[in-house]
C-alpha cells in the first residue's frame, strides 16, 4: 500500500506545457508493455493494480459524454498510440492531469474548469501524452529511487496524497531530482507543443492557459503557492518564455471553431454545479473569483455565473458580501436552472437579516419548484416558525 501511495505523486508531478527546437520521437513503440520481471514490469503490476481500484472508484465521473470527448481528443493526439490510453476523470478541483507508464490517463475536473476550448484542453493532454511517449515516468521511478532512497520517496508519495504533508517532501528532496523533474517537464512542454501543432490544434493555446494560471495563482495570496507540483515544475514566467520561442515554429493554427467551443462548454456546463461546489469548497475565494470572471468572458450562462458569484460572497463573509450575494442571488433566481437554490439561500439570508416575510416568500418558492426536495422538513419547520 505504502507503494501505491509513493507511485501518485510520481505521475501526479508529470502535468501542464517548451524548450528546444529538436523534433521529438517516442522511445517506446504502440503497444509496448515491459517484461514482467524487470523492474519497469514490477512498475507496471503496481499501477495495473491502482488503476483495478479506480475503475470502482466513487472518485471517478461517470458523465458519458464528456468522457467520450476527453477520450476523442485523447485518441486524435496519441495516434498510433490510441490503443493504449485509457482515460478517467477524476473528481479532484485542482488544476491537474497525469500520465501513468501503463497508458492511464488521469484528467482532473479542476482542469475541465480552467481551460477555455478544446486547443488548451489539447494542450495539457499534448503535455501528457508526451510524457508517455518518452517514457518519463519510468525514468523518474529509478532515479528517485537512485537520489531518494525508498523511505523518502514514499514521503514524497504522502505529500501528493495530502497537500498539508508537502513540507515533509521538500525536506526530503533533493536539488538533483528537483532539477531532473524540471528537465522532463520542458521535454514534455516542447513535444506536446508538436503533437498539438502537428493535429492543428494552435499551439499559442498553452501560453494563454499558462497566463491565466498565473494569474489566477496570483489572484490568492492568502496561502502559501509553493506546493509540492510547482516546486518540481518550471516557474510559470520561464516556462510561458520557453513556450513562447518552440511555438515560433508552428504559428497559429487554431482548430477550435464555434461548433468546437459549444460542443466543449456545453459538456462542461452539464457538471458545472458538482464542479463549482468543489471549487468553492476550497476556500480560495480570490482564485475562484478571477476563475468566474474568466468563465463569463468566454460565454458561460450568466445563471451559472450569477448564482456562483453569489455563493462566493455567502460563504466568503467579508464585509459587504452578504449585501453582495442577496442581489445575485435574486437576479439568478429569475433563471430557471439557479431558481430553487437562489429561493432557499435567499431564505436563510434573510431570516439572518430579520427580514421573517421576505424569508418566508423565498422559502415558498423553493419548495414549489422542488416539491420532494431532501431538505423539505428543515423548510417546513422554518416556514412554520416564521408563520
């Protein structure tokens, strides 16, 4: 188990998008799978015997649809390679995905949120891909073992499991591995720069994603960034620079037209309710914030974006953000999706304000669209007391 734990943040660390000109080449063929009693092979036991686990998982969404679409992508980028990925997607509302030695592919839903289309959706699975087809993780697997030592490289494992245990992990670590991280994310950002570019997708998509990291990062400074994944990643300003010079070679080639982008915004928007309410439970009310602002300027319902503008300030609590969620949530209950929600939380604002009548109107409204909702003997009880 312990070893399970030390393979997340191995393939957890290989995520997002340049350096060199060079053209790269897969190291390994379609189809390839190691001899068992190799080390690689012993690898591979490990992550098929994850991978078993996930697929009963409840941490898995099992939306069809968009899985199917990730799976598309996926597939038109891996090529001949198409075969051996297998794709999930993952309830976890940080910015992530990661690539294991045995094809699995893990998206984050945090990701879904922060990419715009499908060229920078394209672009962190380009990223992913790319890792795999250069057989990083395998390298990274014996070289921690080489610099670390199996007892701090399962501390390293610890810290992907739990962000609060990332100080242990950078005790542990060393300059050596730190820079050999490094070295494989900028081969990963320049050759999924190729593999976007060379299925038209634009490859300029990576920069504007990794601009808006940057400033939704910058958005917080509440808390410490420094997490385990930026510490073993390039800095943002240096790895934008790097993409910036490899993408001179392509120029722009968008593939994302409007079919495109409602195809992948409405998928999005079918989960956006499960999403946003993971993203919120995060506390970084700034990062969600500049996250919002990003969604409402690329055509999100404004429903969504009023009533989640309004959850922020509800559950942010500084001075003047109730007063600010009370008028967003009245303007998002005149939308049919965000109305039952709006009512009851209007409900339980105003009852906090002594506003009993405006209370009881909002709270009539809730049960009235959602007749048989579970919540329905907590409003009948405070429909009572304000009766």
């Amino acid at each position: 188990m312990r070893l399970l734990l030390s393979l997340l943040l191995l393939f957890a660390s290989l995520a997002s998008v340049a350096e060199g000109a060079q053209r790269f080449e897969p190291t390994l063929p379609p189809g390839y799978a190691p001899d068992k009693s190799t080390d690689e092979g012993g690898l591979w036991y490990q992550v098929e015997r994850f991978e078993e686990q996930l697929q009963t998982s409840p941490h898995i969404i099992r939306n069809t649809a968009l899985t199917e679409y990730l799976e598309e992508l996926v597939c038109q980028l891996a090529g001949d390679y198409c075969g051996s990925i297998r794709v999930y997607l993952v309830k976890n509302p940080h910015f992530n995905a990661s690539m294991y030695p045995n094809g699995m592919m893990h998206v984050h839903t945090g990701l879904l949120l922060r990419v715009a289309n499908a060229d920078e959706l394209g672009a962190v699975l380009g990223h992913e891909l790319a890792h795999y087809l250069r057989s990083h993780s395998i390298d990274q697997w014996r070289n921690a073992k080489k610099s670390l030592g199996i007892a701090a490289f399962i501390d390293i494992g610890l810290a992907a499991l739990h962000e609060d245990l990332h100080g242990l992990a950078r005790d542990v670590a060393t300059v050596g591995l730190m820079r050999y991280n490094r070295e494989q994310e900028s081969e990963a950002d320049a050759y999924g720069v190729q593999i976007i570019a060379t299925h038209g997708y634009d490859p300029a998509a990576s920069v504007s994603l990794w601009k808006y990291i940057e400033a939704e990062r910058g958005a917080d400074k509440s808390k410490d960034t420094s997490s385990i994944f930026f510490a073993t990643h390039p800095k943002v300003e240096n790895r934008i620079a790097r993409l910036k010079q490899h993408i001179k070679r392509y120029g722009k080639n968008p593939k994302t037209d409007e079919t495109d982008l409602d195809e992948f915004q409405n998928l999005v928007v079918a989960e956006y309710e499960g999403l946003m309410d993971e993203q919120i439970a995060l506390q970084e009310y700034e990062q969600t914030a500049e996250m919002i602002d990003r969604h409402a300027a690329i055509g999100y319902p404004d429903s969504l974006i009023k009533f989640y503008r309004a959850e922020l300030h509800r559950q942010r609590k500084k001075f003047g953000d109730e007063r600010a969620a009370i008028d967003l949530y009245r303007k998002a209950a005149t939308f049919e999706r965000t109305a039952a929600r709006s009512h009851r939380e209007l409900g339980y604002l105003y009852i906090k304000h002594g506003l009993n009548d405006a209370a009881k109107d909002a709270f009539e409204s809730y049960l009235e669209i959602t007749p048989n909702a579970d919540d329905r003997e907590m409003i009948n009880f405070y429909l009572e007391t304000l009766r």
